[in-house]
C-alpha cells in the first residue's frame, strides 16, 4: 500500500513539474511572438508621413547701386512668380523606442522634428537692368532666400504641420491598439498610455 502511494505522489510531482514547464515554455513562447508583433508593428509605422501643400508667391524684387557718390543710380528689378511644393514629413525610423520584454513594456522616449522640404518653381517678368548695375548670381541666391524665407513664415501659419501632427499621432495610435490588446504597457515621453485620446493628447503636447 505505502508503495503504491509513494508511487502516486511521485507520479502526481512529475506531472505538475512537467505542467509547469511546459506552461513557462508556453509563457516564453507567447512572450516571444507578442514581442515580435511589436517590432513588426514598428518597422511598419516606420515610413515617412508626409502631408503636401501648395503655395504661391509673387516678388518685387529691386535693387539701387549708387555711383559716383549719389550723383548717378543704377537700377535693376525683376517681378519674380514662384510656385511652391511643399512636403511636411516624419521619419519614424528616427523615433527612439525601446522595449521591455521583462516588464511587457514598450516606451516611446522621443520623436523626431519634422523634415520640411520646399520645392520652389520661379518665373521671372519683366527683369529690368542698368548696364552697371548687371543682374548676376548673387541677386538670383538673394531673392531664392528671401522667398524661401516667405515660404517658410506661410508654412508656420498653415494647416500643414498640424495636419502633419495628427498623422504621426494616428500611426502611433496603431501601435498603442497592439500593445493594449497583447496585454501590454505603452508609455510615451515616460507617462502611460491608457487610451487613444490620452496618446493623442501627450503628442500634440511633446510635439508643441
């Protein structure tokens, strides 16, 4: 009888040890493919978000050369048109991210500055020269500049940054949905997320 009992209770301490290993084998698996989501989901966001606009501008450009003292005035001016595309974009490849498999944790620590690129067309009427007082290289990287600079006060004062905004929040929104829903932490710029509202919330602020 004492055997057939010290027989059952060997029996039913190899089961529970083979149970619990191959419920931690599970656990590490599974931690392993929610891990592996995660960075799938991230090397999937990581494209450039990009929002395009169009903006116009016209230039009176005109530029006085004194000779002689003041006596004589050489004048040259140019009535520049330019038509502008205009890109706004993240590199999310840039956004530092880390991830805590121990913790089932993933932290979103910064984003990148957006990229602005111009391309500018010009077209230039009615250009208008002395003979000394010629246009030349520096007058076209002068007015190239100055639009330039133009361009860029138009941009700050659009739509297209903020528009920019909400498509990098809407791309990590996904990644929040993922994390949520492997039973996961997201934590960005070191506070935790618990909803899409809230993650929205914490990127305008990080990004303003």
């Amino acid at each position: 009888m004492k055997k057939v009992l010290l027989g059952a209770i060997v029996f039913l301490a190899s089961l529970l040890i083979y149970k619990s290993c191959t419920e931690e084998r599970e656990e590490k698996a599974m931690l392993k493919e929610s891990s592996m989501l995660i960075q799938q989901e991230l090397k999937n966001v990581s494209k450039l978000i990009v929002t395009e606009g169009h903006f116009a501008e016209v230039y009176n450009y005109k530029d006085s050369k004194a000779l002689f003292g003041s006596l004589i005035l050489a004048d040259k001016k140019a009535l520049v048109v330019v038509n502008a595309d205009v890109t706004v974009a993240y590199d999310l490849s840039k956004v530092d991210v880390e991830i805590d498999e121990g913790l089932k944790i993933v932290r979103i620590n910064s984003i990148p500055e957006p990229e602005i690129k111009i391309n500018p067309d010009f077209e230039y009427y009615d250009v208008t020269a002395d003979y000394l007082n010629p246009f030349n290289a520096k007058d076209y990287n002068k007015i190239k500049n100055t639009v330039k600079s133009s361009l860029l006060k138009k941009i700050e004062a659009s739509s297209l940054k903020s528009n920019a905004e909400n498509r990098l929040v809407s791309e990590l929104s996904k990644l929040y949905v993922l994390t949520n829903s492997l039973g996961w932490t997201l934590e960005f710029n070191q506070k935790q997320v618990g909803s899409v509202n809230e993650l929205e919330t914490m990127g305008k602020t990080m990004l303003n």
